[in-house]
C-alpha cells in the first residue's frame, strides 16, 4: 500500500495487519512535531480508522508497528 500504518495484534500470533491511510492522514502522521503533539494526531488519525474500518486500533489489542507514506515504510515509535 502507498499509504498505510501497520500494527501487531498482541499476544502470541504476532498477525499483523495494515490499514488504509487517506491523504490527509498521511500528511499529518508524516508531519514532524514533539512527542505530545504526535499522541494527538495519531489518537486522531486512529479515530478515523476506527470509524472507516470498524476495528478498534487503538483500544489495547494492538502494538504499533510502523506507517508507510508515500512508499517509505518509518517506526511509529
């Protein structure tokens, strides 16, 4: 995918699975800004997946694993 976040079911399957990213959730998940302000865009941006995808990302069950913009794949953390 040209745009996506990926994260790791916890436990011991390690399955992980990657989600769409629209334009402008990329270009904020790619904005630079400090460790504060990066927990509000991806509580944002997670939110909207939640929504779009009808799966609770960011409720526990997930490990953050990386997100891919425009081709290039970074650590989320």
């Amino acid at each position: 995918m040209k745009n996506c976040v990926t994260v790791k079911l916890n436990g011991g399957s390690e399955y992980e699975e990657s989600y769409y990213l629209t334009e402008g959730e990329a270009l904020a998940l790619d904005c630079k800004g400090n460790g504060a302000f990066q927990n509000k865009v991806w509580n944002i941006i997670a939110s909207h997946i939640n929504w779009r995808e009808q799966m609770c990302i960011n409720g526990g069950g997930f490990q953050l694993v990386s997100y891919t913009v425009n081709g290039v794949t970074k650590p989320l953390h």
